[in-house]
C-alpha cells in the first residue's frame, strides 16, 4: 500500500523540530503524488508552471518524458505537499510514462475545452489510468485553455457530464493564461486527500475501478461530480 509521506521537519543539526515555533504540536509535512496526463498540446506543462510559478509560457515546449513541480497547502492546519509529475502528451516520448503512475495519489487528466479531439480520446486515457495507476488514485478532470471560449468545442455541462459518468472525483475548467480556476484545482486536490487520509491506494495492477468521489456533493469552490 502506498501512502501518503509524513517528512518530519529537521533542525540545522538534524535533530527533530516543532515546525509551528512552539506555538502548537510539532507537525510533520504530508507528501501526496500527482500525475498529469493528456493528449499533447492541451496545456499539461502550462498548467503546472502556472501553479508553481504564477505566470504564463506562450511558446509550446514538449515535453519529453517529464517535467516536475510542487504545491504546498496545509491539511487541518498541517503541511501538505503536492510532488506533482507533468508528463509527455507525444505518443513518441510516452514509453517511460507508465512510471510515473506508481503510487500516484491522483491523476490530473486534461482535455482542451477548444479541442474536440482531446476530449474524444479522454475514455483510451482512462483505460490508461486503469491499467497503470494505483487502486485508489483519485482522478481530476480538467478543461483547459478557458480563456479561449470563442473557440469552444467542448461545452462545460459536457465535461462535467462525462466526469460524473465515469465517477471522476473533480471536474474543474481552468485558464493557465489568465490563472483561472488553477489554484482552486490544486486545493480542491488537496482537500479530496486530506478528507481521504488514511485510505491508503494500492500497488499498481490491472484492470480495476477508479475511486469515486462523494456522490451528489460539490467539493469547496469548484464543480464536482
Ligand atoms: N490561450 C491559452 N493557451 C494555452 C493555455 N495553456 C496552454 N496554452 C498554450 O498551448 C500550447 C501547449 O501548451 P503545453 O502546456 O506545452 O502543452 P502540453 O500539454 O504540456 O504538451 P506536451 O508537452 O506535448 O504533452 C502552448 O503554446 C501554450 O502557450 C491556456 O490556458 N490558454
Ligand atoms: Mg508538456
């Protein structure tokens, strides 16, 4: 079973420390993994460099095998971290891939919402989620490059119908352009594991069912499924 890390904070000596300045028990950081995959092109690495640098990269650099990031937030007043795992959407640079899905704690799986064929290929994406990621990893929907809505192709009640036909555990349209709904991702991320801590995910194996998120109830800021 995998997971989620605690790193408990050290001093310059090495020596255990209370990271909350003796103000409140010392607590230890948690470490989630997360994994973004989609066709190439809709925005992966645009997204990730958003969230952790807070601006925007007009020109398209593909990815070859896969970039990271990380995003840090607080669980119930605790440190949490993302380690979030961008990767190649080119088929030709897609053969390492299936390792970063080990242990994933989520998957980030993006369509751009002004590419009809990157939501069409969403449901082979799946089957890939199903044959390589761990049994309970969460899985997030995005559509991508919001900003961009005089060039929709796909409309949002189309999206969010499909994340709740599969059971997906978010549904979020985002803008890495402008910043829309990036942020509110990564925490809505972040709250589904810090409510789910404790359910650990298993090693990977084939063929099983995603994990659902809580039916009819929309998680804080965004829509869900
Ligand atoms: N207008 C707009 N353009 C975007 C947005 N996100 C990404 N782009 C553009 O789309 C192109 C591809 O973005 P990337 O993030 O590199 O795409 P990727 O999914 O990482 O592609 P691969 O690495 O090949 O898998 C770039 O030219 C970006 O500037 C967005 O939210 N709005
Ligand atoms: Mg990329």
């Amino acid at each position: 079973m995998v997971e989620a890390v605690a790193i408990t904070p050290k001093t310059e000596e090495g020596s255990e420390k209370d990271s909350s300045a003796g103000t409140e028990p010392s607590q230890s950081e948690l470490l989630f993994k997360v994994v973004i995959i989609g066709e190439s092109g809709v925005g992966k690495s645009c997204l990730l460099y958003r969230a952790t640098s807070g601006s925007f990269r007009e020109t398209y650099e593909v990815t070859i095998g896969a970039a990271f990031g990380s995003f840090t937030s607080r669980c119930n007043g605790r440190p949490v971290k993302l380690q979030i795992w961008d990767t190649a959407g080119q088929e030709n640079f897609r053969s390492m891939v299936h390792v970063f899905y080990k242990g994933a704690h989520t998957v980030i799986l993006v369509y751009d919402i002004t590419r009809r064929d990157s939501f069409e290929r969403l449901e082979d994406w799946l089957t890939e989620i199903m044959e390589n990621a761990s049994a309970g990893a969460k899985v997030a929907l995005v559509g991508s490059q919001k900003d961009r809505e005089d060039m929709r192709e796909v409309a949002t009640e189309v999206g969010e119908a499909f994340a709740r036909k599969h059971g997906l555990a978010a549904f979020l349209e985002t803008s890495a352009k402008t910043g829309e709904g990036i942020t509110e991702l990564f925490e809505q991320i972040v709250s589904l594991l810090c409510a789910d801590r404790g359910t650990a995910v298993a090693p990977t194996k084939k063929k099983k069912r995603l994990v659902k998120g809580k039916k009819g109830k929309r998680a804080a800021g965004g829509k869900c499924c």
